[in-house]
C-alpha cells in the first residue's frame, strides 16, 4: 500500500514538472513574484505570531498589500497565458498596463489606511 502511494507520488511529480517545463519564461517569472509576494506575507504573519502585533493598522496593511499583490498577479499571469481564449484579443502591454494600474490603486488604499 505504501509503496503504490509513493509510486503515485514520483508519478504525479514527474508529470507536474514535465508540463511546467513548457511554460513559457514569462510565466515562470510571473509564478516566481507571485511565490515572492505569499512568502512574504507568511514571514509578517510569523513575526506577529512571534513579537506581537502592536500597531496592528500596519500588520494587517502589510499582509493585505501581499495579498492583494498576489491575486492581481494571478490576474495578469490568467491574462498573459496564450493558451486562455478568453483574453486572445487582449494584448500582453495592456495586461501589464492594468496590472500596473491595480497596484498603484492599492497601495495607495495601503498607504492611506496606514494613517
């Protein structure tokens, strides 16, 4: 039994990396900011778990900047993915030019709920 779990394992691993080896670069760039973005939202999750969350306006504008960050990341990797039909007609400069847009818009949201 737990050898065909493992089996499985190595199995399902190998495919994973098989198909994320012919992902474009810009792709892998985009996946690679937004890993950057989740992680550095847990590393201020940790430090608040561990030193404390004293001026918490600042705590929860840092976590809620990475996570914005994030999704409007996602957003701009779905828009720039050539095999997406939805946006086949929108070219990859204006998704980044939104993407741009969004983030100044939140952190701007960020920079003002700080006080």
């Amino acid at each position: 039994m737990a050898k065909s779990a493992s089996n499985d394992a190595l199995t399902l691993i190998r495919s994973l990396h098989s198909a994320y080896a012919a992902t474009p670069t810009i792709l892998k760039i985009i996946d690679l900011y937004i890993v950057f973005a989740i992680a550095t939202g847990l590393v201020q999750v940790l430090y608040m778990a561990i030193v404390g969350s004293f001026p918490f306006n600042s705590f929860l504008s840092g976590v809620l900047s990475c996570v914005g960050t994030a999704v409007l990341a996602v957003c701009l990797r779905i828009q720039v993915n050539k095999e997406n039909k939805e946006f086949k007609d929108l070219p990859p400069e204006r998704a980044f030019a939104d993407f741009v847009l969004c983030n100044l818009v939140l952190h701007l949201v960020i920079m003002n709920f700080l006080g």
